[in-house]
C-alpha cells in the first residue's frame, strides 16, 4: 500500500472540492483531492449558472476569475411571469448595486481544474472504495483503491464534498447525525439548446399548466426548464412537445419571440429539500451537497457549496497560518445557519411558483396573492432581492 502524506484530504472533484484545494494551495496549504469519476465525466455533467457574489469573490480570489471576468453575464434583474403579464425584480436598486453572475457550473469546474494545472495540485480520478478513518482521533486518514492498487494518505482534516450518495456523510453515526428532507411531488425537464436566449434576463414563469424557467449560458446557448410529474422520462418529451409547452406557459409576447432548436442535452430533475446535521464530526467536514440540497428554484444549489468553503477556508487559515482553531470549531454552527437560511429561500420561491398535483383552489388563490403582494410591495421585494443576491457570509 502506498502512503501520502497532507494537511487536508478532500473527497470529491467537483467545483466545491476544487475551490477549497485551489484556495487552500494559494495560502501554502497542502491537500489531495480525490473524485471517482474521470475529469472528462466531471466536466460534462451540466448543472447551474447563477453565481452570487460572494462565489465570483472566491474565484476572485483563488486566481481562476479570468474568463469569468471575461465571459460572465452580470445580471442585475430577473422576471417573474404571472396571469399573462412580466414583472422584473430589480436586485440592484434593492441591495446596494449587488448582482448576480451567469456562468456556468460547468465552465467554473474547468477553470478550477486548469488552475490545479498549473500549480501542480494533486486531483487523483477514477479512485474506488474510498474510506474516511480515525475521525475521532489526532490524526485522521483516508483509504482508497486505484488501478487495483490500494492507497492511503494520512491527514490533519477530511472534507467531505463528495456529493448526497458519497461515502462522506455515511462515515457519520446514524445516533449522531440528524437528516431533514421534504421531497416534492414534481421534477424540471430542462433543455439546453444552441439558440439565443429569449430574454437578457432570466424568466422565472407561475403558470396554472405549471413552472417553467427560461435562463441562459452564453448568448448562444440557453437552458430552459419546465415543471413535470415525477413519473415523466425525458425520452418521453420529443423536442416539439417540450417547446410547444414551454411556449404554453409563457406569456405571449416572450413566447412569440422564443427561438427554438435541437436540444444538445435534455434531462430530469427531482426536487428535494435535504440538511443534514452536524457537518462536522471529529477531524471530518461535509460540504455541498454531501450535507445539504435545495431545490433549484432560488438558485441556490452551488452557491450554498460555496459558502461552506468560504467557511472551511477562513477556518483552515485560522488553524494552520494563526493557531486558532475557533473558526474551524465553529464550521457546522456558521454553516448551517446561513444553509437553513437558503433552505427557507428555495422552499418558498418553490411553493410560489409550482403548480402541486394536490393543491386545492384556495392554494392557488394564495399564490397569486403572495405574487400580488410581492409587486405591490418594496420591502417584499427588498427582501427576495437580498436573499437572490446572496446573504452575506
């Protein structure tokens, strides 16, 4: 068996455990990042775009913000379409100046991933059977399997960023951890298509047919979303069949001016609700969606990722460069506070905008009410601005 030596060991390679790494590097802390899947498999998975701003500061600050800065779409508004009409969050005028970026998940896991190029991180792939052990020790080590050779590397700290079906939140005791989860009865056909996105901002529509989302990745490729039964299969939707019902549920002059085409790829969703609690035990840290997930609704998916690293990182730098460990004891408590915060945000731009199989008439009288109530009122919208934004870390 082979033996590494590190300060910190992150399991799981996407743009989470990436980010920690590259952050941790820049400030001369040593760690080995390890994902089961090949690098190309990690960069084709296509997943959000919708950054706060305290994530593009992050990337701003790990040195991987070039094509961002470069690329990056700043919005500083979105639309909500509702009985036939389009009313526009404003979250600039409502947060300061504060905006959020589009850019995708997909293109901020390439960026990271050249960066470890470059400065020679350690990102090992296709590593089987990983194994977190001595949690509660002084030392923690991890075990893994590569090209059927068994590997080990002794550590300071393990994190955790290794998804909601990695091995990370399963190394917890069941009588210590506490998990909370509310699963929705719908999931969201998306559609990503190389045409121009119908609007320059993002449409977020409340229709009695059900939601629908039309967002974007480039000026040139735009993602579009559409509420369906958990039953459904994205083989079920023809490409026709999904734009004619997008086209239903928007309002008539968005729908008049939607530019259709193949879609180049076309998935299913779930929705679901998930924390779980605590996110630290011992010498072992859970990140991302190893710990919590949102539904999409609010955007909210990678950036709450990206606030736990915020977290690990300050902690990591108060323990090694100033030792003080405060930070790092305090990770689960400062976490999950703004976690439930962003729980509370998607549930209900969730509940707001779905159309539920079992909702009566009066649910739906009191979504057009909220939906009144939000265009009628500043502080409500101050409100859904701060939070769409992002809460401060």
């Amino acid at each position: 068996m082979s033996t590494h030596q590190t300060q910190v060991v992150i399991i799981g390679g996407g743009p989470s455990g990436l980010l920690l790494s590259q952050l941790l590097h820049c400030k001369g802390i040593r760690s080995i990042v390890l994902e089961k899947h090949t690098r190309e498999y990690v960069l084709g998975r296509i997943r959000a775009g919708v950054l706060e701003h305290g994530f593009v500061n992050l990337m701003r600050e790990a040195g991987c913000s070039g094509r961002l800065n470069r690329e990056g779409e700043i919005h500083a508004g979105f639309h909500i379409a509702h009985q036939g009409r389009l009313d526009r969050i404003d979250l600039a005028k409502h947060t300061g100046g504060e905006t959020v970026m589009v850019y995708g998940q997909t293109e901020v896991t390439r960026d990271l991933y050249e960066a470890r190029d470059v400065m020679g991180g350690v990102i090992l792939h296709d590593v089987q059977n990983v194994q977190p052990h001595a949690l509660k020790d002084a030392r923690a080590y991890v075990t893994w399997e590569q090209d059927g050779a068994a590997h080990r590397a002794d550590c300071d700290f393990i994190v955790g960023a290794d998804g909601f079906h990695g091995v990370s939140r399963k190394s917890i005791p069941a009588e210590v951890l506490k998990e909370y989860e509310k699963v929705y009865p719908f999931g969201w056909l998306g559609v990503l298509s190389e045409t121009p996105p119908v609007a320059q901002e993002l449409i977020y529509a409340r229709h009695e047919r059900g939601f629908a989302l039309c967002s974007l990745r480039s000026r040139v490729l735009s993602r579009y979303y559409i509420q369906v039964p958990l039953t459904d299969r994205a083989e079920d939707w023809s490409d026709a069949a999904f734009w004619t019902e997008l086209k239903r549920r928007l309002p008539e002059q968005v729908a008049g001016q939607l530019e259709t085409g193949p879609s180049i790829e076309k998935s299913i969703a779930p929705l679901r609700s998930f924390v779980a609690e605590p996110m630290r035990y011992g010498n072992l840290f859970l990140a991302g969606d190893a710990a919590h997930i949102v539904p999409p609704t609010g955007a909210k998916g990678l950036n709450s990722a990206a606030s736990d690293i915020y977290y690990l990182y300050h902690g990591f730098l108060g323990h090694y460069l100033q030792g003080d460990s405060t930070a790092l004891d305090r990770y689960s408590e400062q976490a999950l506070a703004r976690v439930w915060k962003a729980e509370r945000f998607s549930w209900w731009m969730t509940n707001l905008l779905h159309r539920f199989p079992q909702g009566t008439e009066t649910d739906l009288r009191l979504q057009r009410a909220d939906l009144d109530y939000l265009f009628s009122s500043e502080a409500a919208q101050a409100s859904l601005a701060e939070n769409y934004v992002g809460l401060p870390y």
